[in-house]
C-alpha cells in the first residue's frame, strides 16, 4: 500500500511538472519598469493598493450573486456604452489602478496584476501605476490571456462585467479561454461598484436639444428613415446603445462625457414605438416638448428610467420576431455582451447600426457650419500661437502652459461648447512618440532647441474641429525642414485629388504615405477617420487606412481627417493633421460613378520656417499658395471682426505668399549646386593661384 501511494505521489509530481514547466520557463514579460527595480520594498500603504486588496476580498466572498468564487477579474476602461473617454463616475480602472488614461484593460488574480495599455500610454502608466502592477502594450505578443494561462491553473474561473465588454471581445475570450481549460463567467454586480464607497453621482445636467438651425434636419425625419431601413431588414426593432447616434437621431445634446457632447442613455425603436432609457431628472419641460414624451402615437418618445432597459428588452423579445443588434463599425464596437446576452439569439439580427450611414452625410446646414467652425477654429490657434511667440523669450513654458493657452483660446470663441479630444502637446523628444500623451508626470520645458507638436480640437455648436501642427521657435535643421516638407506634401496631395465615387477609401492612403515611402519611412496609424458635426471626433465609417481594407466609399457632405506624420525615434516628430469635406465636382466618370473632390475645412496657417520649397513641386506651392490665401480671406475676416490684430498679424506673416518657381541659378544655389560653385570659386581657384604663385617664386630663388 505505500508502495502504491508512493507511485500515485511520483505520477502527480511528473503531471505537475510536465503542465507548469514549460510556463515557468516563459515567464510574461511586460514593459521594464526601471523605477520599480530600484525599489528594495514595496510602499507600505498607497489607495490603490488598498483598491486592490479590497478588490481580490470581493473575487472570494462577493464575486456572484449565485456560484464560486472567482480566481481572476477583468476590468476594461469602457463604460456601459463601451466608451473609451467616460465620465469620473464611470472610471472604475482609475480608480482601481490610478491609471488616468483610456482604452485600457486590468487584470488582477490573488497574486498578480497587470495592466494593458496603447503605445501612446506606456510612460503614463508607468508614472502613476504602483509597482504591484505589471505593464504591457496592446499589441504585445503577450496578451491578456496568455498572462492569465500562466498565472491560472486549468479548471479555475475568470469573471468580467458584461456591461463593459464588447459581444465580440467576450466571444473571443470565451474562446481562447476555453483552450487553455479556463472558463469566463459573467459577473453582473461590478467588483469595483461594490466597494467604491465614495464613488462620485451622476452628473444632473440637463439635456440640451439641438435645434433645426443647427441639426438642419427634424428628428422625426430621422426616426422615420430609420425605420424604413429597420423594415428593409425585415426588423421588428432596434436597440441604440451608441450615445454619438442616439444625441443624433434625436436632436439633443448633453455633457455625459468629457469630448462628447451625449446623454447617457439607450434607445429602443420599433414601427411603432420609442423607448428612451434615462436619468428622468436630466429631462426639462422644453425637452419633453421637443421630444413629444406626453402623446401616444408612433413619433412620441416615451422616457423611461435608464435601468429599466433591461426588464424591458426581456418582455419585447418575447413579442419581437426579429431585433436588429449592433454589429462593430470601425471606430465603434457595436453592442456589449450584456446587450447581446439579454436577447433570445434565435431573434437576433446583427448587423452594422444604420444610423452610422444616415450621420455620415451632413446636410447643407451641417456642412455650413462646418465650415463657420472651423473658421473660428482657426482664429483660436493663431490668437494662441501668437501669444505664445510673442512672450516665449520672457517666460518659462512647459507643455502643460501651452496646452493650457491653446485650450483657453479655443473656449473663449462664439458657440464653443468644450474640447472634441484631449489636448497633445509634444516637445522634442517626446514629438518623435506617434502616440504620445502629455500630463503632469511627463510634462517638461520646452525651447527654441527642437520640434512642437500641438493636436488639439474643439466642439461647437455647429461643427467639431480636429488640427494637428508643428512649429519651431528657433531655426530648424535641414533635416527637420526636409521631413516637415515630406509630410506636407502629402497632405497636400490628398486634399487636392479628384477621383471617382467608387474608389475604396483605404486606397487613399498610400497617395498620403507616398512622400514617406521614397524614404523607406513610414507612420502608424490610420491616415484619417471620419468626423462629426458637433458629436464625436472619431465617427464611422471612414477610415483612412491600407492596412484595414473596407467597403465603404466616399459621398458628398462627408467630413474626415487627413493626417500624416514623420517619427525619428529619441529626436523630433512632425505632425500635420486637416479635416477635409468630400464636394461634388459635377462630373462623371466614364463607368458613371460621379467625380468627387476634397475641400480643406481646417483653416490654420503652416510653419513656413520648416517649408523646403526646393522638395515641393510647383504645382505644391501654387496649391500652399491657394490654401494660404483662403486662411488669409476668411480666417483674417474673423480674426479682424474680433479686433485681434496681434493675432491677424501674425497670420499674415505665416501665410506669406511663396515663389512657385526659382530661377535655374538660385534652385541650384537652394539645392547644393550652386553652393558647390561658390565653393570652387571662392576657395579652390583661390588655393591654386597661390600655390602657383608659390610654385614661381620658387623656381626664380633656383635660377
């Protein structure tokens, strides 16, 4: 018998090694985090260490309603609506790591932390995150999974809140949990709301109705072609979840979100309903006017509490055939997993949301007050940029006090409501991060000495901006001037290109890239996404892009960005970014698709002190010389109903008109050749009429 309990003890001891050996020699690793090697001891007490430890007391005694305990628990950054930027009440990975930056994932086991982060975060993270955490990039070959294969036993559980998860995430992890023998198990009553005891309430603005004048089209005009799309499926229904398409379809506004201007809430529509989910005390009279909330008819929103959604999509299911869920889009990740879950699957129709298609193209009205926004857009960065120059040599500035001084000039215009994105400032090297990110732990001085990166954009009433610039407040290298000039050809080239209506978008990409690419150079990221009107700065389906092929194709009164950039690594970056408007050329192609052609919105004068004008052709500078005259027209009008001339002048000074053509001795000069004969003049013939000079005085000494 011990002979028998002997070889049983020997066999285990084999199985155990031969399962845990193989991951004991592939330990994840993530980003090095050169202040936590110094550390001898962790701190003894900090608020996220406290966070996390109530965190891993929860997995075990409160992590289902009903069942075991959990062994792991994933946290996203997403809200309810799978937003990446949310409101402070919704920052549940903040609060649980002190991450403050967004589209993050934790994970936390009994013995393990660790965080996932975008590129653009990694220096962040590493600044605010406690040692206990471990770091690693999006698109490491370690991924979320693989770092829980190795810290988990198979059998064991992995919980998630499908309220914050993507459906098609949740399969994906199912999935590849599964092979690994771990199972993903929903976990309803969110960890972090358990024992976030001083978690702020929700924000009580009022929602704010949009108006014909600016929306140029009624939302009952909306709901109506909604559902003639909803019967073209062949749906009964559709749930909203989206808050960039519910704030559209129905004409309101709200401050929900810190870049978007939405409500928080879910939308139900059917052929003869509307359902709208929200905080009632957001509601105001005017607003249950406009939105009809007291008949009974089918263009009458009924406003209902925002967590009655749920009861309420589980007896409709029961009276729907056939409910249109949605699918991922680009830059939207369609329904959560709860969404998803809530509904029978034999009645599900997943499929892109139609309102996506529906918001791309502005109206007239839309498009008009694109343009007057970007106009004030314009007069802001000049007024921002001219105080800055003016005052660079007299004051210290940071990034931080420039982010600061573009920010204020932004919110000071007619109609601003609040930034479209988080405000880039990037100096020297952290220019040359494609993705960077500044905030008080990186934040540093900036000179005359290097490159500035500002990416910055704005929400008006009629219209959302998106810019990126470059400047120089010394004299820049060669180098510097030829990459800015490569990038801005691009940029150029796009904005002035006329092509058929049936070319695919992601094709455009490479007319952008082209400058880069004869250097062997290259950018991440999309060239340029779509942008709506007074609502998100990212908005499907466009998307710029030859890595990600789509189907989709430009139509007139669509708004998207073009950017393009240029990263040398531990020295500079450049950064130009414009939003361009798709316009109708009245022309057609011999396969008759129309002929469509883009218009610059962004209105803001480039940095002529980082323009080579030998790199660009003539036909460049004639377009330079046309954009730099309409910033003149319209944007020097606004700059001048403001009586800002400081601002006027130096707008002037930037757009200055250049030569598109140099004669044959000063291009030569401009590119070397001639300099190479100045050099020979000047210097070699010089050298050898002295030496022959030498040479004769020599020979007469002999003679």
């Amino acid at each position: 018998m011990t002979t028998s309990l002997k070889w049983i003890w020997y066999l285990s001891l084999t199985i155990f090694v031969c399962l845990y050996q193989p991951a004991n020699g592939n330990r994840p690793q993530g980003y090095f985090r050169n202040i936590c090697s110094y550390r001898s001891t962790q701190l003894p007490v900090s608020e996220p260490r406290l966070h996390l430890n109530a965190i891993r007391e929860q997995m075990q005694i409160r992590a289902t309603l009903q069942g075991p305990e959990i062994d792991a628990y994933i946290l996203p950054s997403y809200d309810e609506h799978l937003n990446e930027e949310t409101s402070v009440r919704d920052q549940r990975l903040k609060y649980l790591t002190g991450f403050s930056g967004t589209d993050a994932f934790a994970v936390v086991t009994l013995r393990g932390a660790a965080l996932w982060v975008q590129n653009r975060y990694v220096q962040q993270a590493d600044g605010e995150l406690d040692c206990d955490w471990e770091i690693y990039r999006m698109n490491d070959t370690v991924t979320i999974v693989d770092w829980l294969g190795y810290h988990l036993r198979p059998g064991q559980r992995v919980g998630a809140d499908p309220h914050l998860v993507p459906h098609h995430l949740w399969r994906k992890w199912e999935s590849e949990l599964e092979d690994r023998m771990l199972k993903l198990r929903n976990v309803n009553n969110n960890l972090i709301d358990l024992v976030w005891k001083d978690r702020p309430e929700p924000d009580m603005i009022k929602i704010q109705i949009l108006h014909k004048s600016y929306a140029g089209e009624k939302w009952e005009d909306k709901i109506k072609e909604l559902r003639e799309r909803l019967h073209h499926f062949k749906c009964d229904a559709m749930i909203v979840t989206s808050l960039t398409e519910i704030a559209y379809l129905l004409n309101i506004r709200g401050r929900d979100l810190p870049f978007t201007p939405v409500i928080k809430a879910y939308l139900i529509v059917s052929h003869h309903d509307i359902f709208l989910y929200v905080d009632r005390f957001k509601m105001t009279l005017e607003v249950s006017a406009h939105l009809h909330t007291d008949c009974y008819n089918s263009l009458c929103v009924k406003s209902k509490d925002y967590q009655q959604v749920w009861n309420d999509i589980r007896t409709y299911a029961q009276i729907w055939r056939k409910v249109l869920i949605p699918a991922p889009c680009v830059q939207e990740p369609g329904a959560s997993e709860m969404v998803y879950s809530s509904f029978p699957e034999k009645i599900i129709f997943e499929h892109m949301s139609p309102i996506i298609m529906m918001r791309a193209q502005k109206n007239s009205v839309e498009q008009e007050g694109m343009r007057m926004a970007h106009i004030r857009d314009g007069a802001a960065i000049c007024e921002a940029m001219s105080n800055l120059e003016t005052r660079f040599y007299t004051e210290q500035w940071t990034e931080e006090k420039i982010k600061y001084e573009v920010e204020r000039s932004r919110l000071s215009q007619q109609h601003a409501k609040g930034l479209s994105l988080r405000t880039v400032v990037a100096y020297g090297e952290h220019s040359s991060y494609p993705f960077y990110i500044s905030s008080n732990v990186t934040d540093i001085e900036v000179t005359d000495q290097s490159l500035l990166v500002i990416e910055s954009g704005s929400q008006y009433y009629d219209g959302t901006t998106d810019v990126s610039r470059t400047f120089i407040f010394g004299e820049p290298t060669n180098d510097m001037k030829q990459t800015y000039t490569m990038v801005l050809a691009g940029i150029l080239r796009l904005s002035h290109l006329k092509f058929p209506s049936d070319l695919k978008v992601s094709k455009l990409d490479a007319l952008v890239r082209s400058p880069l690419w004869t250097t062997m150079s290259d950018y991440p990221g999309a060239t340029g996404h779509g942008i709506g009107v007074y609502g998100a700065v990212r908005e499907p389906p466009i998307s710029v892009d030859y890595g990600h092929d789509s189907h989709f194709h430009f139509k007139e009164g669509y708004f998207f960005s073009s950017e393009s950039g240029h990263y040398k690594n531990g020295e500079y970056g450049v950064r130009l970014k414009n939003v361009l408007e798709v316009k109708n050329t009245h022309n057609v192609h011999p396969s008759g698709a129309k002929y469509l052609a883009f218009q610059d919105v962004t209105l803001v004068p480039y940095e002529p002190r980082l323009i080579d004008g030998t790199l660009l052709s003539s036909l460049e500078k004639r377009w330079l010389n046309e954009y730099n005259a309409k910033i003149r027209q319209y944007v020097g009008e606004e700059l001048k109903r403001q009586g800002n001339m400081k601002a006027f002048y130096w707008m002037m000074n930037k757009t200055r008109h250049i030569r598109e053509y140099l004669p044959e001795e000063e291009y030569r000069a401009a590119t070397g050749a001639g300099s190479r004969t100045r050099a020979f003049l000047t210097i070699t013939v010089p050298a050898i009429l002295l030496g022959l000079t030498v040479f004769g005085s020599f020979l007469r000494w002999l003679l």
